[in-house]
C-alpha cells in the first residue's frame, strides 16, 4: 500500500471517529455495547502505541499541531 493510501486511511479513520458521539448514546445502548467498544478503543489505543513506538524509534518526534 502506498504511502498516499496509508495517509488517506488513516484521515478516513479519524474522520470517522470524530463522528462518534457516545454522549448522545441512549444508556441502555452505552449498557449493551460497553463490551465491544471497550475492545474497540483497547485495539484502537494498541495501534496507536504501536505506530507512535515506530515512529519515534526512528529517532523523530510525535508533536501535537499548534493551532493557526
């Protein structure tokens, strides 16, 4: 997979879970769905870690953007 690819997915998935809104979540759904999004945001943070870990094992630095 190119590297124009990786970039585009990896927008696609923070645009997609910006979309997410588990305070507008009914509760007895937020109940009956604690398990699968538990998992989901436990994989999502290892992910994450893993590909932070990468990048600054070559020696750079993951900056948070300074707002324009």
């Amino acid at each position: 997979m190119s590297t124009n690819e990786v970039m585009a997915r990896l927008e696609a998935a923070v645009s997609a879970l910006g979309d997410v809104d588990v305070s507008a979540w009914p509760e007895d759904t937020l109940k009956e769905r604690i398990g699968d999004l538990s998992t989901a945001l436990v994989a999502l943070d290892a992910v994450l870690s893993r590909v932070a870990d990468e990048v600054r094992a070559r020696g750079l630095r993951i900056e948070e953007p300074v707002p324009a």
